[in-house]
C-alpha cells in the first residue's frame, strides 16, 4: 500500500489518500487513521489493507462479496469474478434473484402488431384518397 497523501481532519483524525495494489490493478482509497506519521503510520495502514480491499469490493461489485484474505480475493478473481446472487425488485415490486449459474439471454424486442407491408399500405391509403376525391 502507498500513502499518496494525508489530511489532518483533527488532533485526532486523519485522512489518508493511498493507493493499494493487488496483482496488476491499482485502487484509490481513502481512510481514516489515528494520526500518525512514517513508519507508524505505514505499518497501520498494511494491517489494515484486507479490510480496505473488502470496502472496495463491497463499492464495486456487491455488498457480499468479501473474503478474509488475499488468496480468496485471487480465487474468486480467477473464476472470472462471479457473484453468488445477486437480489432485487422488478418494476411490479416482486422481488427477485439471480444466480451466478443462471444465464439471461437477450432477447431482440417485439412489436406486438404484426409487420406491416409499407408499400401495400400506400397503395391502400392512395385508393382510400381517389375514393374520397371523387
């Protein structure tokens, strides 16, 4: 973890910028620490980098996705980041929920009126007009 940059908030508080690196991705956090300075701080920060990679996931993927260490992180990672299910509520209010195992296919939407051959319908509106007209 690097500490990119700290904000005293109090005699207390600090806010501290780092960036934590796990594998080939980089991640921008930020943190509360008691305030301290140098290796101190570092140290506080490295106990608590598991911790602030769970957040991470919880703010990009789902509030269940976390592990207690970096090998499951690299698992799941590994198995192509699937989340277990993933609940929610239709436009009707019935609630939902999706497995990882489920597959949704899209489908091309459907008018629910047949096609319509454009050209006959001309033809069928210029008869309707000369009918009128005459």
């Amino acid at each position: 973890m690097k500490i990119d940059k700290i904000t005293a908030i109090d005699s207390e508080k600090q806010l501290v910028h780092v960036t934590i690196s796990h594998g080939s991705d980089k991640y921008k956090y930020d943190m509360n620490t008691p305030v301290l300075e140098g290796d101190a701080l570092q140290a506080h920060c490295d106990a608590e980098e598991q911790k602030h990679l769970n957040n991470i996931l919880y703010q990009v993927y789902d509030r269940n996705t976390q592990f207690e260490d970096e090998d499951k992180w690299d698992e799941w990672i590994n198995d192509g980041c699937k989340i277990a299910e993933v609940k929610g509520v239709d436009n009707e209010g019935n609630e939902i929920v999706i497995k990882a195992e489920e597959v949704i296919e899209k489908k091309a939407w459907v008018d629910s009126e047949p096609p319509v051959d454009t050209a006959a319908l001309i033809a069928e509106l210029q008869e309707k007009v000369k009918a009128l007209e005459s």
